[in-house]
C-alpha cells in the first residue's frame, strides 16, 4: 500500500529506510499518535493552502494551529486551504495522505518552526497507511523545502 513515487523519492534522498508501514489508518493527527505511540505534536502535519491560486504546502507540529497574522505576513495573503475536493487535483495526493515529498514541481514546501523542538518528528509519507521517522533537519533534506516559517499558534 505504499506511494511508490514517495518511496523512490526517500529512497534518493537515503530515507527510505525510516518508512513505516500502518494497518491502521494515519489519516489524522489523533489517528496517526495513536499508530505510532507519541503526542499528536509529534505529527508532522502537512496542509496545502492556495496562494495566488496556487497550491503551498505548509508542514507543521500536530498541535500547531495556523495563526492569520503570521501566516499573511509570510505569504502576504490570508490562509485558504485547498478544497478538499481538489486536494488530489492539486497536490497529487488524497487527503488523509498529502505529504512533503515528491510533490509535484513548482509547490513550494514550507516547514514550520513547531517542529524544531522535536528531536523526531513523523510526517506522512504519501498515503494514509504510511508515514517515515525524521529529524527535523532530515525532514528539510529529504523534503527539499523551501526553507522554514513561522505560521503556527497554539503550540507555545
């Protein structure tokens, strides 16, 4: 059940190894902690939003709530998620399953500062039944992310 195009990405970027495989679904914050036994913080949650009618990704803590002010600062518009019914359209991915890598070229990735006081974060890795162990640092290698921001309130 793997997102071979997500996986052959990680596995060029060395990553391939940290891939786990769910029975369960991962789908949401609260679903994936439970699968993998940690804080819903620890999620590395990956949202897509619409600037200047393009798709953004933005990954962030699982606590993390998008705080309007930063993010319109960073992106000089208000936050608009993509609509769910052209996220796969959109990002090439269901949701439940969006991700940082391997995305389609030209969205740009953003990662938030959330994540930074995580020693291991886990972002989904393509679907709802996978997701890979990183560091914060390896998950800027492996995501090939733009650089990092600071959207997110809630997770002080």
């Amino acid at each position: 059940m793997r997102n071979e195009k997500v996986f052959e990405w990680l596995s060029e970027k060395g990553f391939a190894d940290r891939v786990i495989d769910h029975t369960e679904t991962i789908d949401t914050v609260e679903h994936a902690a439970i699968q993998l036994g940690c804080s819903e913080a620890e999620i590395a949650k990956t949202l897509s939003f619409l600037v200047n009618d393009q798709p953004v990704i933005v990954v962030m803590a699982g606590d993390g709530r998008v705080n309007c002010s930063k993010f319109k600062a960073q992106f000089h518009t208000k936050p608009s998620m993509v609509p769910r019914d052209r996220v796969e359209e959109m990002t090439g991915f269901i949701p439940g399953g969006v991700c940082p890598f391997a995305v389609p070229s030209g969205i740009p990735v953003w990662l938030d500062v959330s994540m930074k006081r995580f020693s291991v974060i886990h972002p989904s890795a393509g679907n709802e039944f996978t997701s890979v162990k990183l560091t914060p640092d390896e998950l800027e290698q492996a995501s090939d992310a733009v650089g990092w921001c600071d959207v997110c309130k809630g997770w002080e």
